[in-house]
C-alpha cells in the first residue's frame, strides 16, 4: 500500500505539473497572440495616418484640433528612415538646384567678371570683381561627401520644456537660423556648425558695426566656430549689411567664416517647392535648409518646426522659444511648409521631432 500510495502521489504531482505547464504554454500563447494582434492593429493605424497625412493638399479650412489629435497619433507611431523615398528626394533636389555645390557662393562656382542675379529681384545683377571673390570661400563645407546625422533647428515654441538639446547636440551637423540664442541649453543644445542672419535683422540690431562690431561679435562667439550664411543676394537692400558683417567679423573674429547663400540656389529651390504646391511668395529659411539638409545629409532631424499657437496637449505657446514675435504671413505660408515636412515624415524620408524628445 505505501508503495501504491507513493506512486499514486507520484502520478498526482506529475498530472498537477503537467496541467501548470501547459496552462503556462497556453497563458503565454495568448499573451503572445494578444501583443501581435495588437501590433499589427497598431502597425495598420499609423500606416493610415501616414497616407491620410500624405494626401492632405492643404491646410486652409483645417481644423486645427483634429488635425492636432492625428499629429499626436503619427508622433506615437516608430518612425523608420525609408531609404526608397529618401533617395527620391534627393535626387529631385540634386536635379533642381544642386546644394551639394551650390548652396553657397564659392570660388568653385562663381568666376571673376562673373555676374551673379538677385534670388528675388531677377532683373538686378552684380558683378564678381577679384575684391568680391576673394571674399567668397573656397568651397562648400561639405565638398568631402555627404553629412552624417545632421540637426535642423527651428525657432519654435514648441522647443520651450522638450528636453531636446541633449539629443540635438548628438548631431553630426547642426543648423541654426537667424541668430537664434542657446541660453536654453537643455531644450535647444549648445552645439552649431551653420547659422544665419537675415539683413532687416542686422540693420535693426547692429546699425553701427563699421564702428562698433563688439555686440555682433560677441552674440556670435557663443556659436563657437559656426559658419555665419547670409541671403547677400536675394533682395539689393541686403548686400550692403550683409558685407558689413563680412568685414566687421573679420577683425573682430577672423575665425568666423561669414558665407553667402547662392541666389540662383535659392531662386531654383523655390520654383522647385511651388511646383509641388507652395504658393507663398517665398519659403522659408527653415524649408531652404531643411531642403539643403535632404540633399547633403544622411539623416535629417527636424527640430522646433511648428507654426501653432498651441502644443500638441492644447496649451498656449508663444511663437519662438525665446519670444514671441510671429512670421510675415505676406511672405511665407508656415502651415503649409508644415504639412509638407509632415508629408516628408510620413514618407520616412526625414524625421520631424515634435514634442518632448526621449531620453
């Protein structure tokens, strides 16, 4: 009887273990089939957002609330780089207007006796003498190849508390525009390799820089060694203010190259964007570079791009993270340039970062 009534247990335990394990097999199949089933539905969900995003025309009659709600939605969706599209992009943008060796004027590009036309203003023309090529550099900063990982950096609001700067300054190349400060380290990072400045802003914050170029100067010594890129020669009002900085930092700080946008460049790119639905009478600082940024880059990051008044959770936002002075809305259309880098997002070709940034 012991012996029976050992074996009895034996069997027992044995059906008893048995039963737990398959229950186990069986509890983890299902959790297993519910995460893929949810994945998949997950998967199916962003690849609709993505075309309804992609087939968005644009954004006049939008309502901003919805819109906002699927813009959240896409964020919460993985983003992976979609070579295909990446490539389409660049090669369109190589054909057209060709920022691989044109993005800036250079010795390479440009001749002496040469005459250069105004990006705005087609029917003004200046003449290249050896004083103005000496002046241009040699040439473009990326005359070795493509970029790696490079950051473009808005100015938006939307930067303000995103605990981007440390994944910005992670960046193989980072783009700034219009002197924009890095006092907010945390949200914006520290790092630049390119900035620009456009004329009005120089006449209006440095008016005396043949005497004075100290505050220039100063302002852009917290850029490090960043190149400065001014728009010389899109409109004729700027070329004059645009050469004082020239002059003014190279005594001041002749380690700052101060270079020129490339007005054919400019006027190409722009007629390239109208093609593809930009009616405003002239892009953005941020779409040109954005734009430069698909060609020579291997990977674009965009950085506080937002043209709204609110986030993503429906809070007030000022305008720029460090004020909130709004755009020329008789010059460029910024809702508009945003759906298309959405659209560029959506297609992989770029990543658009909105919001808080991960650690």
């Amino acid at each position: 009887m012991r012996w029976w009534s050992a074996a009895t247990r034996f069997c027992l335990l044995s059906v008893l273990l048995l039963f737990v394990i398959s229950s186990t097999i069986m509890d983890y199949y299902q959790l297993s089939r519910d995460g893929f089933m949810e994945s998949v539905q997950k998967s199916l969900k962003c690849r609709k957002l993505r075309e309804r995003l992609v087939a968005m025309t644009t954004m006049k009659k939008v309502d901003i609330v919805p819109f906002l709600q699927v813009v959240r939605e896409l964020m919460d969706c993985p983003w992976r780089l979609n070579l295909t599209h990446r490539e389409l992009h660049r090669t369109e943008l190589w054909a057209c207007c060709n920022a691989s060796d044109r993005l800036i004027v250079t010795r390479q590009n440009t001749h002496v006796n040469q005459t250069l036309t105004y990006e705005a203003e087609r029917w003004r023309k200046k003449l290249v003498d050896q004083t103005l090529w000496e002046m241009f550099p040699k040439s473009v900063p990326w005359s070795k190849g493509l970029l790696g990982r490079c950051a473009v950096v808005g100015s938006g609001g939307i930067l303000q508390n995103s605990s981007c700067g440390e994944e910005i300054d992670r960046a193989d190349y980072i783009i700034r525009f219009n002197l924009a400060p890095v006092n907010q380290s945390r949200d914006v990072g520290l790092k630049t390799d390119l900035i620009t400045a456009n004329p009005s802003q120089i006449i209006k914050q440095y008016p005396d820089l043949h005497k004075n170029p100290g505050p220039l100067a100063e302002q852009m010594s917290v850029y490090g060694n960043a190149r400065l890129l001014l728009p010389a020669f899109s409109f004729a009002f700027g070329t004059a203010p645009c050469f004082k900085v020239y002059h003014a930092l190279q005594k001041a700080l002749p380690q700052q190259e101060v270079v020129f946008f490339h007005p054919d460049y400019l006027f190409e790119l722009g007629q390239f964007w109208r093609r593809r639905g930009q009616k405003a009478s002239r892009i953005s600082t941020g779409l040109m570079l954005a734009s430069s940024a698909l060609e020579i880059c291997e990977q674009v990051h965009l950085y506080g791009f937002w043209p709204f008044s609110v986030d993503l959770s429906h809070n007030p936002l000022q305008h720029h993270y460090f004020d909130n002075v709004g755009p020329n809305h008789y010059m460029h259309a910024m809702p508009e340039e945003f759906l298309l880098l959405l659209q560029l997002h959506s297609q992989g070709a770029l990543q658009l970062h909105v919001g808080h940034c991960r650690a």
